[in-house]
C-alpha cells in the first residue's frame, strides 16, 4: 500500500490507475519543523458524481473544485483545485492534465469536426508565461527558480516512458493496414519553476510540457498524409500570496499540501470514460460517411489521443519518483493510505479526518498513532 510521491510533477500522461493508494500525488519538497505539532484534515472533492481529488491540508484551510470542459478528445475536461488558508492570503492552484495539438493544416482554436483545439507548441517557460499572462494579467516574471538534479532524471525517465507507450499504440495501427504508416517523433520534454510579482502579490507557477510528432503518411492518398506535433501538460500548479510576508509564512504548508495530495484513479477513469464516448461519437458521424473516412480517422485519432496505458507501466511511472524524495518519511492512515512528513517531525496520530503532526509528548486524547510505512 506504498503511495508513490512525485516531487514537482502532479501527474502521469495516459495513467488511469495507481499503485495501491487511490492518488496520484502532486509533487514537491517537504518542509518544516513542526516539531510542537500541528493538526491537519484529510479532504475529498467530488466532481461529475466521482471523487476526483483527495488531499492532507493544514486544520483551517480549505478545498474547492471547478470542471472546464474542452474540446478535446484526449483530455474532454480540466479540474482546477484551489486551496486557501483561512485568511485567503496564501492559495494553491493545481490544474489536472491537458493538452493541444498543433497542426499547420489547421489554424489555432476550436475544430468541433476533429474534437481537438489547435494551440501553437510552447516550451514550459513560455507555457508558464501564456498561463500566468492569462489567469494574473499584469504579472511580470522575477526569476527562474531550480530544478532538483534528481527530478531531472526523472524527467527523462517520464519522457522515455510516453515515448514508448505512442510507439505501442501507433504500432497497432501501423504496417500495412488501410495502407497507413505512422511514424512518431520527439519533439521534446521541458520543466520549470518560474516566480512572479503583480503588485503586492507573489506567484510561484511550475510545469512542464511534453511534445510529441505524429507523422501519418498514406500509400491510399497523399490527402490523408499529415504531421502534427501533440504537447502535454501533466501538471500546473501555481502558488500564491497576498504579500511577500504571506508568502513566505505559508511556503512549507503549501510545499506539504502538494506533496500529500492528488487526483484520483477514479478522476483518470472518468477522462477514460469520456475521452472514449468522444471518439465513439466522431468515428460514427465519419461512418455516415464513408468506412474509408472513418478508418482513416480512426487511425488519426487512435495515433493522436491514446489514453490506454497498461498497470505495468503505470507502475514503472510511479515507482520512479521515489529516487527524488529527500528528508521525509511516511506513516500508513488508518484507510491505509500514506502521508509524508518532514524527519523532523516525530510521530503521526489519527482521529477519523483529523490528523496531528509534530512531537509524541503533544498527541491530543482521542488520537491514535499511526504506523510508520518505512
């Protein structure tokens, strides 16, 4: 019942269960000396009937979610999570997993006949900026913040992965079949952390963006041949603080409550879900057509918005992050999830959703400790 913490990264691209946990953790260092023990509440946002993010926060603070739908058939919808101290002066922002493609057949916007919406590829930097630019107009950039060493590895490592799941999927539909040949590219995978000022307020904003080439070449007509470039975000989070002192006041809270927290298997079901009624509805209106337009979409689609990816490899993705975890340990919950901690920290107690951190001689009545995962 390991929880596999990733630190900078929230999630995993075409990742649709987890490894035993029920999260997918959202990245980040732990902090702290909460040596004098603080308590912290275990929370669940539904969204579309579904759990969709659970989370550790601080006793106080509070959770909200908020669905967007997209056109898109590979990520139908985005959640935003936004989590707030009680004073409102610090918030975390945390955006689930999108994507776009850029195609040159295509101008940027919305093409309801494909189910896709087209954005010009940007680098993570750039990403961040177009982001911040959208959400905080007025924001200007301060400095580019670092990177651990070892989530650079593990970049890599990801990158590798998504590589080898397209290969998978477009070998299934490559050779010879309707004469279509898919050939798939890297174009690359970027990672930042950038810090912004607008005014009295301070951001820091993190993601990263992975691109991948989709070549589909047609020995049936040199019409269906095309290349498009589709780029990932497999996580956005932005943090925030009213003031500089704010900010600085409630960066390791926000550096744990991202470290304990995620979107859950059934949130990665449900894009599942849709992402395939989506295709299922586009490839029947192309079938009123004609069977050769629909098996050429199918192929287009199938090559362009895989959202399978095997237990096995879910588990080689997550099992990574662990390298990168420094200076922490973690306790089992009583549901048999995790929690990670500072090593300054000397126990963990629960009582139902509450949850105490800090010293063993400041466990209140009522709370049991918890069990120590390794």
């Amino acid at each position: 019942m390991k929880n596999k913490l990733l630190a900078s990264i929230v999630a995993v691209i075409a990742v649709f269960t987890t490894a035993g946990c029920g999260k997918i953790p959202v990245g980040g260092d732990i902090g702290g000396n909460e040596t004098t023990g603080r308590f912290y509440n275990i929370v669940t946002l539904q969204d579309k009937g579904v759990n969709m993010f659970t989370g550790i926060i601080p006793e106080g603070w509070t959770a909200s979610i908020n669905s967007e739908n997209l056109v898109n058939s590979s990520y139908p919808f985005v959640e935003t999570v936004v989590i707030a101290n009680p004073d409102q002066s610090a918030k975390i922002t945390i955006l689930s997993q999108h994507s776009y493609t850029e195609d040159k057949s295509f101008n940027e916007g919305v093409n309801q006949d494909y189910y896709t919406t087209y954005l010009h590829q940007m680098t993570a930097p750039t990403y961040m900026d177009y982001v911040m630019n959208a959400l905080y107009e007025g924001s200007a950039f301060v400095e580019e913040g670092t990177i651990d060493e070892g989530l650079e590895s593990a970049i890599a490592e990801f990158q590798s992965l998504r590589m080898e799941v397209t290969n998978q999927d477009a070998n299934k539909i490559g050779g010879d079949n309707y004469g279509v040949h898919i050939r798939i590219g890297d174009e690359g995978c970027t990672t930042t952390k950038r810090e912004y000022q607008n005014g009295e307020t301070y951001y820091e904003g993190s993601t990263s963006v992975l691109a991948i080439s989709i070549n589909l070449e047609s020995d049936l007509s040199p019409l269906l041949n095309s290349r498009s470039v589709q780029w990932y975000m497999p996580y956005l989070i932005i943090y925030e603080g009213s003031t500089k002192e704010a900010y600085d006041e409630y960066y390791e809270d926000y550096q744990f409550i991202i470290a304990n927290s995620g979107f859950t298997t059934d949130y990665y079901a449900m894009v599942e879900y849709v992402s395939n009624a989506i295709v299922n509805a586009v490839s029947s209106y192309y079938a009123q057509k004609s069977q050769a337009a629909l098996d050429a979409m199918n192929n287009y689609i199938d090559s362009n918005y895989s959202s399978a990816s095997s237990e096995s490899t879910n588990d080689r993705v997550m099992e990574m992050w662990d390298d990168v975890i420094k200076e922490q340990d973690n306790y089992i919950l009583e549901d048999g999830t995790e929690i990670k901690t500072s090593i300054m920290n000397d126990t963990v107690a629960q009582n139902g959703n509450e949850i105490y951190i800090g010293s063993k001689a400041g466990i209140p009545m009522g709370f049991d400790e918890v069990t120590k995962g390794y």
